[in-house]
C-alpha cells in the first residue's frame, strides 16, 4: 500500500481535521462539529472520488504550509477565495492537483472567505474519537489541531490523471450579502419593532468569531421576558440573544442545550455561504416562511447534487 508522508511546516490556528461529522451524539451533550462549509467541503470529496465522510483538513485565515517528503498523491482544494502555490506556481482556489515529493503547498487567504478545505485522493492517517476525526475546536477532541512541525500520512494513495485542473466555482460559494432565516422558535420573546429592526438594519460579524459561533456587531435586539426559559435543544443555525441583547450565530461546534432565546434560525443551506464571510464583513437577514425554507433546501440540495455527481464523473 503506497502512502505519501507531509511534514507541516506552517499551521495557523483553527486549523483542524474534520470529515462530515460526529453524529448521534448531541443527545449525550457531545457536539457534531464538522466541516464549517459543509458544501465545499464534500466537493473536495467528489472531485477526487472520495467518501463523503472521508476526512479533509480545514484551514482558516492562519493558512497551511505542507512538505511533501516521500510519495505521491493528487488532493483537492476548495472553500473560499484562498492563494494555492504549489512549488511557486498559482492556483486557483478551487483546484486539483498532484504532489511528489520535495514539493511544496501553500494555502493562504486571499481576496474573500474564512475556511478552505484540503483532501487527499487517500486515507489521513488520523485517529478518530467516538467514531469520527472531526475536532471539536474548543477543546481539541477528535482528529485535532495541525501544529507546526507535525508529520502527516496519507494511505492508500492515487494519483488522478489530468491534473493540475480547475474545478468550476459553484454560485453558492461566495458569501451572499443577504441571509435567509425563519423567524423563531422564541420570536414571541421579542418586541415587533425589534424584529423589526433585526430584519431591517445591517449586522456585521465581530471579532469574537470560532467554530462554535460568531457574535454580531449592530443594532441591540432586548428580549422583552426574563431569561428564565428552560434548557432546550438548540439547533446549527440558531441566533440566540443572551441578555446583553447581542445575537449570536450559533456554527459547526455550537453546544446541545441552552437557555438563551432563539430570534431566528438560518436556513440550513445558507449556512455554507455565511460562514466564509468573514469578520467585520457586513450582512442583512431576509425572514422567510417555513414552507419557503423547505423549497430553498430542496433546491439547492438538488443542484449541489447533481453538481457534486459532475464533479466524480471527473475524478
């Protein structure tokens, strides 16, 4: 079995292992985690003819440096508007491409987007915790943290003909300047002007920014009850405001439970494009109805399907 052996000469923090998630846990207080844009990721999947669950690498802005010490592989980037350099020579940001060794890759931000993803046409070597590799960024738990210095394996390693190459963008990749959200489930605990205001005016996302959720720089939103409702599941999503009135967008590592009412949930396929926006970049939230929500996830599921099924035609 072939294998190609990296060494990690740069790794900017929150930079982490992950596959599609760790699922069926929620229920014992243990979160899904997972990629952060969970569209861009299973397209690097699909462009090399992995597993969707297969595991990838998520860079954040701190970018990532890797060495290629012995073998051979072709792996896929896609994600945001990142800088790819393999040896010197540019890529764009969605691209495929085959390493050997003595090579170089370099993944930098660039123009636009918080979170690419780099997979390898093989198996990481990455010892998984409760069934996944996918980190827990508060803690560390799963695959982990990339730290400098640090060797990485990947197995059973192949090398696709055709490349360097290209992969097509899809629309959807691009942050949108207008999200869509349900309003709920506890909009009964906010006044109508300040729906009002939360749906009219301009947030912008803050500095306090992880993979458990972003804080919104704006107008306050004040629940108008105590802040004595029970404990409930909360849902990837989520815009919870606390009692300081500041919502929160609540992203891949968000907690089981909470206590803090839910303006609004972020309809689930517009997550992907939400989060590689990043900090102080500006955003609206347009309401829509359930029955809505449910045909925007219907078609948008299907035109990433059939896109995701072009992309392995190509492998």
């Amino acid at each position: 079995m072939s294998s190609a052996v990296f060494t990690v000469t740069h790794a900017g923090p929150h930079v982490t292992f992950q596959d599609a998630g760790r699922f069926g846990k929620m229920r014992f207080g243990v979160p899904t985690s997972g990629p952060m844009d969970r569209a861009s990721f299973a397209a690097a999947q699909a462009a090399l003819g992995n597993p969707p669950e297969a595991a990838a690498i998520e860079i954040s802005p701190g970018g990532l440096t890797l060495a290629c010490q012995e073998g051979e592989v072709t792996l896929a980037v896609t994600g945001g508007g990142f800088q790819v350099s393999l040896d010197g020579t540019d890529h764009g940001s969605w691209s495929v491409l085959t390493i050997r060794a003595g090579s170089e890759l370099v993944i930098r931000p660039g123009f636009w987007g918080c979170w690419a993803y780099l997979a390898f046409a093989g198996e990481m070597r990455v010892e998984p915790w409760l069934g996944s590799v996918s980190t827990h960024g508060p803690t560390g738990l799963g695959g982990g943290k990339l730290k400098d210095g640090q060797s990485l394996v990947v197995d059973a390693v192949r090398c696709l003909a055709g490349t360097p190459r290209a992969m097509p963008m899809p629309v959807w990749a691009r942050p949108p300047a207008e999200i869509p959200v349900v309003l709920g489930p506890q909009d009964r605990f906010f006044a109508p002007e300040t729906i009002a205001t939360f749906l009219n005016e301009t947030y912008a996302l803050s500095d306090a920014y992880d993979r458990m959720g972003v804080r919104l720089r704006g107008p306050a939103v004040p629940p108008n009850a105590a802040m004595d409702m029970p404990s409930e599941p909360i849902a990837r999503g989520s815009i919870q405001v606390s009692g300081d009135a500041v919502p929160t967008v609540l992203l891949a590592d968000h907690q089981s439970t909470g206590g803090y009412p839910k303006i609004a949930t972020v309809v689930s396929v517009s997550l992907d494009g939400f989060v590689q926006l990043r900090s102080r970049e500006k955003v609206k939230f347009r309401a829509v109805s359930p029955a809505l929500a449910i045909d925007l996830v219907r078609s948008r599921r299907l035109a990433t399907a059939r896109y995701l099924e072009a992309l392995r035609r190509s492998a």
